[in-house]
C-alpha cells in the first residue's frame, strides 16, 4: 500500500540521517532510535495526518451545505416577502370580480339615453353614485378599460362578443361597448366585451345590395 510505502521511506531517511550526523547528550553519543519506535512514529504521523484529511474535507463539506441551506433561505424569505407584497397589492381582486354585475349594470344605465325628463334626473343621480365608487376603487388600484368606437380593437384588454359586417371601415375596429373592462394595477380582472368590424361576406354583401335596390322604387 503507498501509506506503508511512504512510512518505510520516512524511516529510511531518518535511519540515514541518524548515521551521517553525530549527536552527543553530556558529551556521549545520543543513542540510536530504534526502527520499531520510529515506524510506530511514522504509523500516528500518517494517522494523524489522515484524520486532518478528513477533518478538512469534513470543514469543507459542511461549509458548502451551510451555504446552500442560506441561499434556500433566503430565497425562501424573498418568495414569501413577494407573496406578502402581491397579496396586499391585490387584496380587491375578489371583491371587485364580485363587484363587476353592478359596475356594468352602472355602464348599461349611464350610456343609453334617457327617455323621459324623469330618468334623466336618475340618471344624473346614478352618473354622481358612479363616480364615487369609481374614485373609490382607483385609490385600490383599480382602473377601467373604456374603449370608444372606431379603437383598434386589443386582443390583451377586449373581448369581441360578435363581429359587426361593415363595408364603410377598415376590419378589427370597435363598433360598440356592450361593457367596460377593468384592471387591478397590471393584472386584467375582466376585458372589456365590445362588437368588431369585419368585412361582409359576399353574399351578405349581394343581399344588402339588392335590398337597396327594392328600396329605391319605393322610395321614389
């Protein structure tokens, strides 16, 4: 074995070192060692020397899992300081999904003209109700998607309810808002539902044709 190998040269250069020099103790040359008490020696050396090996690597070891165990943890602590963060950030999602039946009766109520002297005074009341609760919810972070007729329509905030076949614009505008959109800071709480442009399609096309041409006997 090399630790056998490595101990009997170490006794080897010892042996030969004891030889070339003279030691003398009150003046009488110092006893030689003998070999046995030098390999035994050498045999706690190579031990001991073996244990701090392993002592070390054992140091280095638990070094390495001491700082993985610190980054788990603060990574951990980062996770749940963010997740604190968002759920207070977003603490009005659910109440506000549970709010949005009557912030889109408030829409259907305000954009239709009213028919009679009397419910535009309930509608000048509603209008004033709507505001507030408005301003209520954008101080919760809270801000509505309003599209307006003739908008590009966006797949990230809208929802198209159905198509509306126009020959007189370009496809993918807005022709109507059936309902606001909202978002919460940056997450879309719910899009905003509208109707969308697009090209009539050729028979579509052909009837509205025909149907103007009945009208003109008619009309003159």
């Amino acid at each position: 074995m090399k630790k056998d190998k490595d101990i009997e040269e170490n006794i080897e250069e010892a042996e030969n070192e004891a030889s070339n020099e003279e030691t003398k103790v009150d003046g009488k040359p110092d006893k030689k060692v003998p070999r046995k008490e030098l390999e035994k020696a050498y045999k706690e050396i190579a031990k001991l020397n073996e244990q701090l090996e392993k002592a070390n690597a054992d140091r280095d070891n638990w070094k390495n899992e001491y700082y993985k165990a610190y980054a788990d943890t603060q990574n951990l602590r980062k996770s749940l300081e963010q997740d604190s963060r968002n759920a207070v950030r977003y603490r009005a999602m659910g109440f506000l999904e549970n709010l949005l039946p009557a912030l889109n009766a408030f829409h259907l109520a305000l954009d239709n003209p009213a028919p009679t002297p009397e419910a535009r005074n309930y509608q000048i009341g509603f209008s004033y109700i709507y505001s507030q609760l408005v301003a209520a919810l954008e101080s919760e972070g809270v801000s509505e998607i309003s599209p307006k007729i003739g908008d590009k329509f966006d797949l990230d905030s809208m929802h198209a309810v159905d198509t509306d076949p126009r020959d007189d614009m370009e496809e993918g505008l807005v022709t109507k808002v059936l309902s606001k959109g909202y978002r919460l800071h940056d997450r879309l709480v719910s899009a905003a539902m509208v109707r969308v442009s697009a090209k009539p399609k050729k028979e579509e096309k052909e009837n509205n044709e025909e149907a103007e041409a009945d009208k003109k006997p008619a009309e003159a």
